[in-house]
C-alpha cells in the first residue's frame, strides 16, 4: 500500500510502531484497573491496596494511552508534511520544465496531494496499529478467557477480507471520481479564462447550466464511490460488534455457569473491541486513502511526461539557426521547415499572420511545446543567454515591483519605460499595454545581467506612440550589448531591424540581405495601438451574487437535512455507548444471577444495538455527504454568478489561480470542514447530555461529580485546541490558497519563467509558501493530539475511578457508568476536533463572503424591445468604477447608427473599453444616458439588452476546444449554425485558407496555443460575426494582424455588417472610413488615472 514516490523515513515508522505499543499497553492497563475496581465492588468490597493498585494501573495506563495516540497524530502529520512538500517540490519543477497545464493541475498540486496526505496520516499509522495493537491486546484477552480469544481470532480476519473485496470495488470509482473533479476545474478554469467572452457574447446562462451539469457528474460520481466506501464500513462495523456482542454473550452464559471469573471477562470485553477498533480505523483509512493514491497516481503520470526538447546549443561563435523544423500536433503541415540563419544586430522575423514567426521565436527561447516534432539545431546560445518578452506575456508575481525581482532588477526597470506609477499596482489589473511594456522591461533587466539574445514578439502591440517610442528606443541601446530578434507588424519598429529572416512570404526588402532561409530587409514605420481599462461583466437576471456569505446562509437551503444528520450522528455514538454499557451491565449481573430468562432482554439488545449502531452511522454518512455535496455546489453556483457579475471588471479576479481558488479550492475545503464540525459539534453536545442524565438515572449520587469531570475536561480540551487552531487554522487556508494561486501562476507563466531563467525565483516563493503551510499542519498537529489527549484523559480517568467515587454503587451500576465513560472518547474526542475546526471554517467563510457581495447595479427595468436597434447614441455620459475618486471617462456624447460605425481612438488607459462596458450594461452611469433609438436602454430588462450586443474583446480568449467549438459558442444550441454559416464568417476573417487545411474540427489548444497571435485574433472576429446582435463592440480586431491581412478582413467585416450597429476600438487608421463617427479620448492621466474625453463625434 506504500506508494512508490515520497516514501515515509523508516525511521519514522518505527516510531510509529512503537507509539502504537505503547498505545496498546495503555489499554491493557485501563481494562485492568476498570476490571479490577467494578469485581472488587462485586466481591468483598475496595480496601486500600486494591484502591491504590486501580489508581495507579488507571493513571500508568492512561498516561501510555494519551501519550501514544498524541505523539502518534504529532508523528504522523511531520510524515505527511515531508513527503507532500518532496511531491509539491516536484510537481511544481516538472511544470516549471513542462510549460502550461490544464486547472487541474492547480487542484491536484493543493486538494490532490491533500489527499495524499490522508494517506500518511491515517492509512499508515493505521497499517502499524493494526499489527501491533491487536497482538499485544490478543495475547491479554487470551490470558483472561481463551473463549473470548477464540471468537476474535475466529471472526477477526474477516474484517480485512470484506475491507480488500469492497476496495478493490471503490479503487475504480474512486478513480472515476478524481477524474470528474480535474475535469470539474478544468471547466471551471476555462469558464474563468474566457469570461470577458461568455459575457460578450451573452452566453452566461447557457455556461451556468454547463458548469451545472459538470458538477452534478462530480456529485453523482463522488456519491457513488461513497455509497459504497460507506457499505464497506458498515459491513466492518456489523462484524466487529456482533462479535463484540458474541463475546459478551458468551461471558455471560458461562458466569450464569459459574464457570467464569467476573474479573477476566471484563478484562476480556473491555480489550475485544479495540483488537475490532484497529482493524477498522485501518479499513476506513485505507477508504479514505484512495483519493490519495489516485491523486498519485495522476502526480506521477504528469512527473512522467516527456520533457519538451530543446534544439539550442551553447557553444562559441554566433547564434546560428540550422534547418529548424516544428509541426504542431495534429497539423498535416511544418509550421517551419529547414529555416536557417546567423542572427547578428536587429533581425526581424516577418511574414503574414500564421506564417511561424512566433514559433521561431519559441524555438530560439526554448518554450517549443512539448509535443511538438522539431527537427534542426540552434547554436551559439544557451538557455542562461535568453531574455524574452512574448506575444501574449504572463506574470507570476502580484505586482511589477515583485515581478521584476525575480528577474534580479529592482523599479528602475521601470522607469525606463514609463511604469514607475504602477510598480506596486496589481499585474492583472494592468491594461494589454501596460503588460507589454512589463513584460519588455523585465527581458530588458534580463539583459542588463548578461543575456546576450533579446526576442521579442510584437513588443509594440497595444501601445501608443509615446509609450511605443521609449520601447523602441530603449531596444536601440541594449542592441549595442546583444543580438535582437523581433517579430512585428509595425512598421516604426520593423524599421529597427538590420536584418530580415522572411516565412512565406516577406515584405520586400529595402537595405540589405541576411544569411536566412529567405531574404532579410528593413522598412518604416507607423503608429502603434493603445490598450484598453479592463472591461466589466454583467450577469443575466437572476444570476447576481447576495449580501456576502455566512454560515446561517450556507446552511439554511438544506437544514432539515443537517439535522437529520446531526441526529443520526448522536444516534449513532449513543447506540455505541449503550452497547458497551449493556454488555457490561449483562456480564456483571450473570456473575450473580441464576436464571437466563432474566437476561435474555439484555442479551437481545446487545445484538439490537450492535445491528442499530452500523446502520446509523451509514445512514449518516451518506446524509452528512449528501447535504455537504449540495451545499457546496450551490455555493459554487452563487460564487461562479459573482464572478460573472463583476469578473470582467476586475482582471485580478480572474488571475493568478483565483477563480479556481474560490470555485474548487476553498470549496472543497469548506466541502471537508462541514461534515467534521456540523455532525460531531451537535451530536457530542446531545451524547454527553444523554451521558449525565444516564447518570442520574442510573446513580444519582454521581450525577453531579460525573457531569464536573464531563464538562471541565470538554471546556479544557475545547479550550486548548481553539487557543491553538486559531491560527494554525486561519494560516492553513491562507497558505492553500497561496498555493493554488501560485501553482496556476507558475502553470500559466512557465513558460516565460524558463526561458528568461526565473523560475529557480518563481520556485522559491512556491517553496516557501510550502513550508508555510507545513509550519501550519505541523501547528495544527499539535493543538488537535492535545485537545484530544485531554479529553480522552479525563474520560478514561472517569472510568477508572467510578468504582473509588462511588464505592457503595452495585457493582452492575457501577459497571455502567464506567463503560459509559470509556465509550464517550470517541465522540467528545470528535466534538473537540469540531470545537478545533471552527476558526478554520470562520476563516474559510470570511475569504469567500467579499467574492458574494452585490455588483454594482445598473437599474434595469422590465421593458422587452421587439424591433431591431437602428441607432445607438451616447448623451454626455460619464463612467466610473466603483470606489474610485475621479470618472473613468466624463462627458462623453456620440453616435452610431446601421452604416455610420463609431470609432474609439485614445491612448491606452483613456477609458475606451470603459464605454466597451458601458454600452454592453456592463457598468453604471453616473449622468447622462446610452440611447437606443432615442430611448435609454436602462428602460429594457437586462436580459433584452444583452440579447441584442456581442462585444469582440482584446485578445479574445480561445477556448481549448476545436475550431468549430469555439465558433459554436457565438449562438444558442437551438439557433446553431450550420457548416455553411461557419465557413462564411470563417472567410470573412481571412481563416478559409487555414480551415480547408485543417477543417473544423481541429484542436485549438489550451488558450488557442495551437493558432498563431493573428489567426486568434480573427477567431473571435468570425465568432463575433456569427451572433444574431444588432450592436457589435469590436476591441482592437486588427491586432497582431499584418496590413494586407488587417485590410481584407475590415473589408469583409464592413461587408457583413451593413444592417448592424458597429462601435470599433483602433488606432489603425487604415481601419477607418470616410463617415463613421470619431470619438478621441484624452491622454491618461499620470500614474494610471482616468482620463476625460477631450473630443466628440461630430
């Protein structure tokens, strides 16, 4: 059962045998005291040395017992802790080596290797306890009855035998359902991704009912595996008590006899359970271990990928390519074929959109994928000698400021390019141009510390002219220190270049060739593009977030059920605890009774209960998941509306893991915690309730001493674990989440981290991270072995000295409460465990409670519009995002109609993609009104307002889907288009050519990785086009196109939109007509403030 990968010390294991002796031992001692102290008041009475010999067997007993189970819980969790660090430690370089992954990825590095924790935790200490302590328990029962030895030996193999048979049953299951949860993130991942995209194209309902049913799959599936996880454990506790219960029969019979001791069949029945007890902690752990083992299972296969090859080659002399050749999986074509070259100086690698330039570019920064067949070589460079700065740049860090560190460069890097203001703002709340300008600063700090290749990938997209400039400039001075190869489409900075190395085609040369496979020109320049504000999703009706989130909330939808279960649970524990009692209430009075008939009552409800307590506790195992399941899902379905309701808003929600940190990781922690704090909490409180009233029935003059003892050791245990859980729980979920957060950073960056040589840094602030949380688990540890050492003294001492506090109680009384006192460990032991969860869950509750918060809110109202839009016209408007001082844009007036497009031109941060949002409904206005045929659109539902505009975002997300899926999305499954309809919009976005290649039903890649920059950008222009809305919004659709290709497409476009409303976003002036309406935004404010609009369409 030990996996092959982050093996336990043996050490360690050692260890953990010996605690389990000593566990044993303890046992072994407290049945002798308890035996000892209830035959003596059945006998001739306590005297002094009896009383002192129970004292001081109790106390030796219970010191070895507590000191065992703690040091074994300590022990246990440093064994976890160490090997999931090792596993971390290596997931996180091999996706550092391996480039992008799926959202699953993030979960298997957090929940996943959780899971593998539970292995460590519970199923190895478990293994040890169950060769251990039923031997050394075995050998005294076989002391005192050779019967009772006959019957557990007999019965006890049968435990481990239903415990494989079922196993091997939920081993597939379990299996099937950690596949649904990677897929479940994934869909989650891809869902959060793309979101500027569902908006736009008013897909969030039909998503909804997607994420819907994906998880419902997960549910079926984990309720499955469950049902019959569960059904194992009942069949483990129906054997272990009805043979506990055949035991106690049999004592009684032959004490009805005489042909039995009273002292050595308590002896006998108190050990005959904990030699069941440990073989059933193992068969629940060994359940509870399959998640883990599978989740190793899909480590190791990930750990197993092959690593991506690298053609270049760190020798001496210049930095030549030789006869490189790429294709892409699943493309019938080389992207590049037997390219050559000696790159010296500027050399710019052109071309049209999909020509390979981008791919030549990773090949050289060695971020080829990894199943990419390459051929050639790459000499001259090494990966030390790289600074990258590409097309569609990622970020690890939370800010420039920290970004940049990793690089080795403090905010200078900065300055140079105009970003000082914005070295401590959030990553992803900077524009597409700003991100840029990142992403070229840091390849430029890179370069300053020796890099002697600079690449860069449309360094200048999205910029303005001045920002464009100082990129350009400062690419001039580094050009004295190392070789620059760049790929663009602008014509100022393609008139940097030296060289040329031309794929399928170049521009025609003006100054000199190169030494490449094809011709090498230069040629000038025009303007640059301008990024936009981030953009503001809205959500349908009925789909907005509530006021935040608590515990009351979560739970009220499903409260009858939570209460059945709670219920349930205390049935269970008192079921469990009447079993004991009765049994030794049962052997007790058959030491002096003479007739059976008298205890045939007592035998029969030996059995009952027995039967009751294992079917209880299935039924509230599956009542306890059942309700957990749905309460998760329907919080899952509140945060994804939240998200939806303001994701495209805040960049920084959508980034660096987030989504898959409220939606999957959070959740499934609060999906842990509900079942161990919610049952436990209410059914402890019932059972030690029922405990003192028992004692007032059963032995009044104890009441009061009995329910003392109870309660303080309950305060103090519950005391103690919530003095430490405080923070130790809070620690443990903050340091999850920075887990998973960096894990998907690190996933999406990778590649930019490897090849500029960062991701050593990147790995360390994982690393650290990582022992963080160990630090915590460790912590935490410690506070929950002590909160239940102290519990399960105070109860194993309450036992023990029942007959010493009540010296005149009828010893079959007496029995009574003392085994009532040694059954209440288990639950008040659980009980405090809750009490210790509770700051954890608060702290859970707390991280996602702001994510629920209501959006702002627009004021729709109910209206349908039945008729087309003609007109769309803004009436001196101005925006502003929630919680800024200043509007994003102010006085703002405008209008398009069907033929008169309105163009949005202003540098980046001028607050284009701001009136993007607002005329999407989007984002509130503070004055004036957005007008659709003269009326404002605040008068419609939000719904009918929606159906009617499809927005083209920038850089438009691709779904890792196929072609075809990705256009499907545009429409409803009811009103899908056809082939036919696909293929026209297809050509006119100037993909034909690609798609009669490859057809549509090619693969994409995750975030469209298998398309070039160019041929994504016109992806979403074609899905745009195939909506049935009157308004398109169309965000910079020329981007990372070439000028002819930039051309043909507008053309078609303005072609296919004749009876539609267009407002485009561009500072292409190519892409404008003589009658369309012109809108100029000011400059932007200094340190990213908005700026106001500064001129108006005419």
């Amino acid at each position: 059962m030990r996996p092959g990968t982050g093996p336990a010390p043996r050490r360690a294991l050692y260890g953990l045998g010996v605690l389990a002796a000593l566990r044993a031992l303890g046992l072994v001692l407290i049945a002798e005291s308890v035996a000892r102290g209830i035959a003596a008041l059945a006998g001739t009475g306590l005297d002094e040395r009896t009383s002192r010999t129970i004292v001081l067997l109790g106390a030796l007993g219970v010191v070895l017992r507590v000191g065992g189970e703690w040091g074994t819980a300590v022990l246990a969790r440093r064994i976890a802790t160490g090997v999931k660090r090792e596993l971390r430690g290596r997931l996180w370089r091999r996706l550092a080596d391996g480039g992008r992954s799926g959202g699953g990825t993030a979960v298997l590095a957090a929940d996943g290797l959780d899971a593998v924790d539970d292995y460590y935790v519970q199923s190895v200490p478990a293994t040890i306890s169950a060769a251990v302590v039923p031997i050394i328990v075995g050998l005294r029962i076989l002391g005192a009855d050779w019967v009772s030895a006959l019957v557990v030996v007999l019965t006890l193999p049968l435990v481990p035998l239903f415990m494989v048979l079922i196993g091997k049953h939920t081993r597939e299951r379990t299996d099937a359902a950690l596949t649904a949860l990677t897929r479940l993130a994934d869909h989650l991942a891809e869902l959060a991704r793309g979101l500027p995209v569902i908006v736009g194209l008013g897909r969030v309902p039909e998503q909804t009912r997607a994420l819907d049913v994906v998880q419902r799959r997960y549910r079926e599936r984990t309720e499955e595996t469950l049902r019959w996880a569960f059904l194992s454990a009942l069949a483990l506790e129906l054997i272990a008590t009805l043979s506990v219960a055949v035991v106690a029969v049999l004592l009684g019979i032959r004490l009805l006899n005489g042909t039995m001791e009273l002292e050595p069949a308590l002896v006998a029945l108190i050990l005959a359970p904990e030699c069941f007890l440990a073989l059933r902690e193992l068969g629940a752990a060994f359940h509870a271990s399959q998640d883990g083992l599978s989740a190793l299972g899909r480590a190791q296969e990930l750990l197993a990928r092959p690593e991506r090859q690298d053609l270049r080659r760190a020798e001496p002399g210049p930095v030549r390519v030789d006869g490189v050749t790429v294709h892409y999986a699943g493309r019938p074509d080389a992207v590049l074929d037997g390219v050559s070259a000696t790159l010296a100086g500027i050399t710019a690698v052109t071309g049209p959109s999909g020509a390979g330039k981008s791919t030549l570019l990773a090949a050289l920064a060695g971020t080829l994928p990894a199943d990419a067949a390459v051929a050639g070589a790459i000499s001259g460079v090494g990966s030390d000698d790289v600074a990258w700065a590409p097309q569609a740049p990622q970020f690890f860090a939370d800010t420039p400021r920290a970004e940049l560190a990793l690089f080795g460069a403090d905010t200078e890097a900065l300055k140079e390019l105009g970003l000082t203001a914005l070295a401590d703002a959030a990553t992803a709340e900077l524009s597409p141009g700003e991100q840029r300008r990142l992403s070229v600063a840091r390849a430029l700090a890179r370069v300053d510390h020796g890099a002697r290749l600079l690449l860069l990938d449309e360094p200048t997209a999205h910029l303005d002219r001045r920002s464009a400039d100082l990129v350009r400039a400062a690419v001039l001075r580094r050009a004295r220190r190392c070789v620059v190869v760049l790929a663009t489409h602008e014509p100022e900075t393609l008139a940097l270049a030296e060289w040329r190395i031309a794929l399928n085609g170049a521009v025609p040369a003006r100054d000199h060739e190169a030494d490449a496979g094809a011709g090498a020109d230069m040629s000038d320049a025009s303007a640059a593009s301008a990024a936009p504000e981030p953009e503001v999703a809205q959500v349908p009706d009925g789909m907005r977030a509530g006021n935040g989130l608590t515990l009351r909330s979560l739970l009220k939808p499903h409260r009858w059920m939570w209460a059945g279960s709670v219920l349930l649970a205390a049935l269970t524990a008192g079921f469990g605890i009447t079993l004991t009692a009765l049994s030794g209430w049962l052997i007790v009075r058959a030491s002096v009774e003479e007739y059976i008939m008298y205890l045939l009552v007592a035998i029969v409800g030996v059995r009952a209960f027995g039967i009751g307590r294992a079917v209880s506790r299935y039924a509230e195992r599956l009542v306890t998941h059942r309700a957990t399941l749905r309460v998760v899902d329907a919080l899952r379905m509140r945060l994804w509306g939240a998200i939806a309701a303001r994701g495209a808003g805040s960049r920084r929600l959508l980034s660096g893991g987030a989504p898959l940190d409220y939606l999957v990781t959070l959740s499934g922690d609060l999906r842990d915690q509900l079942p161990r704090v919610l049952p436990p909490l209410g059914a402890g409180v019932l059972v030690l309730l029922a405990a003192v009233v028992t004692t007032g029935l059963v032995a009044p003059a104890l009441t009061v001493a009995v329910a003392a003892i109870l309660v303080v050791a309950v305060v103090l245990a519950a005391l103690l674990a919530l003095f430490s859980e405080r923070r130790a729980g809070s620690a443990r979920v903050a340091a999850r989440s920075e887990i998973v957060r960096g894990t998907s950073a690190l996933s999406a960056a990778a590649d930019d981290l490897r090849s500029n040589g960062a991701a050593p840094a990147a790995l360390e602030v994982l690393d650290a991270g990582a022992e963080r949380l160990a630090k915590a688990e460790r912590r935490a540890a410690w506070s929950a072995g002590l909160g239940a050492a102290v519990v399960t003294a105070g109860v194993t001492l309450l036992g023990v000295l029942i007959p010493l506090i009540g010296p005149d109680l009828p010893a079959e009384r007496a029995s009574v409460i003392a085994l009532v006192a040694l059954a209440l460990a288990e639950p008040l032991v659980a009980l405090v465990d809750a009490v210790g969860r509770m700051p954890a869950l608060r702290a859970l509750i707390s991280r996602l409670s702001p994510v629920l918060e209501p959006a702002p809110a627009v004021g729709w109202s109910g209206s349908r519009l039945d008729d087309p839009v003609r007109e769309l016209a803004l009436d001196d408007v101005d925006f502003q995002y929630p919680g800024t001082a200043a509007p994003a844009v102010a006085g703002v007036s405008g209008r398009a109609a069907r033929g008169r497009w309105l163009v949005l031109d202003g540098p980046s941060g001028s607050g284009k993609s701001t009136l993007l949002s607002a005329i999407m409904g989007a984002l509130p206005v503070q004055r004036g009104a957005i007008l659709a045929d003269g009326a404002p659109i605040t008068r419609l539902s939000e719904r009918a307002w929606r159906s009617r505009v499809a927005w083209c975002p920038q850089d438009a997300y691709v779904f890792d889907s196929t072609i075809r899926g990705n256009l499907l999305l545009a429409r409803s499954r009811e009103d899908a288009a056809d082939d036919a309809e696909l293929q026209a919009a297809l050509r006119m976005a100037g993909l034909a050519p690609l798609v009669q290649r490859l057809g549509l039903d090619t693969r994409v890649g995750p975030g469209g990785s298998a398309l070039s920059g160019g041929e994504r950008q016109r992806l979403a222009v074609a899905r745009a086009l195939l909506t049935r809305a009157d308004v398109l919004l169309l965000d910079e659709p020329t981007a990372h196109l070439d000028a002819p290709t930039a051309a043909a497409m507008m053309g078609d476009v303005r072609a296919a939109t004749e009876d539609r409303i267009v407002v485009l976003v561009s500072h292409r002036a190519e892409d404008r007509r003589a009658g369309d309406g012109m809108l100029r935004l000011g400059a932007a404010a200094s340190g990213g403030e908005p700026a106001e609009a500064v001129a108006h369409a005419g």
